[in-house]
C-alpha cells in the first residue's frame, strides 16, 4: 500500500521530466544561435564563424614572398602545408603593429582555400540568436565587401567579416 502512492509519485515526476525536455528542446530548436569567434584587430572587434577555423596558432616564422601586395606577409608551413600568411591590420589599411605575446594567426578554411590570419588578440567565443544580427549598410553590401553582418550586445556592435571575402585572393 505505501508503495502506490510512491509509484504515484515517480510518475508525476517522470511525465513532469519529460514535459519539460519537450518544451526545452522546442525552445532549444527555436533558437537560432550563430557561434562566433571573436578577435581585435586594431581598436575594432570582429567576428567569423567558429566553422570556418581551423585552428588558432601562436605567431611562428614565415617566409617572404616577392611580388605580392603589402599586407601579404609572406606563407608558413603548418605541418606540411604551406599556407599564406596575411595582417589583417594592412588589409584593413592600419598602420602595421609589433607583435605582442596576445598576436595570433587564425588559420581559415572556406571550401578549398585555407590561409592564415595575423591578429592582434582573440577575445571570445560567441554565441549569438540571429535576431541580434543587422544586415550590414547598404554601402558595405558592394560584392567585394568583407561584412557580413553586424552583431548587437550589450555594450558594443561586432562586426561579423565574411569569411569567403577574406580567402578570396587578389594576388
């Protein structure tokens, strides 16, 4: 008899469980999260997609390539690939920094190209519901453009670069 009312019991909590699974994975699915990597360069903070990294490594040597345009530093072999190498702070036209023990090269794939990334400092992963994600201006929008788009937090605007504007090469 005192068995019944425990059976009881456990069920009320089994059914309330799985009710609330339901509802959480309907609102988990609702969500849509774009996850981000975000890094400085300069005073700006960007973002790319978290898939289109491959990996992030600490600054290692480098071999300079004649004939290319400035703010192509040269290519690196990461494990017997070689891979060029481009600063972020020319292609964007700011003035070239020293290295600090925060630089970083971010090494992104899109498709069949991979390339290599100088930045300043890696800030965060970040995830972001869409919604919180501008189209950016329309006089940002021309085909060349690099953004993407531009995340709204709290207390600062993120600019989301595209990753395939990036890797196109123009050398």
């Amino acid at each position: 008899m005192n068995n019944n009312p425990l059976k009881q019991i456990l069920k009320k909590q089994e059914n309330q469980n799985q009710s609330l699974n339901k509802e959480t994975k309907e609102e988990f699915e609702s969500e849509n999260i774009v996850q981000l990597v975000g890094f400085i360069v300069g005073e700006e903070e960007f973002a790319i997609p978290i898939l289109n990294i491959q990996e992030i490594i600490k600054p290692i040597e480098y071999t300079r390539v004649p004939g290319v345009p400035e703010y192509v530093m040269g290519v690196f072999n990461l494990r017997g690939n070689v891979i060029p190498l481009i600063d972020l702070r020319r292609k964007f036209n700011l003035p070239p920094a020293e290295q600090t023990p925060e630089t970083r090269y971010i090494v992104m794939k899109h498709e069949e190209n991979i390339v290599g990334f100088i930045i300043d400092k890696l800030t965060e992963a970040i995830r972001m519901n869409a919604d919180k994600i501008d189209t950016p201006p329309e006089n940002l929008q021309k085909e060349k453009g690099m953004v993407q788009g531009i995340g709204k937090r709290k207390d600062k605007i993120i600019t989301i670069l595209k990753v395939d504007a990036l890797l196109k090469r123009d050398f």
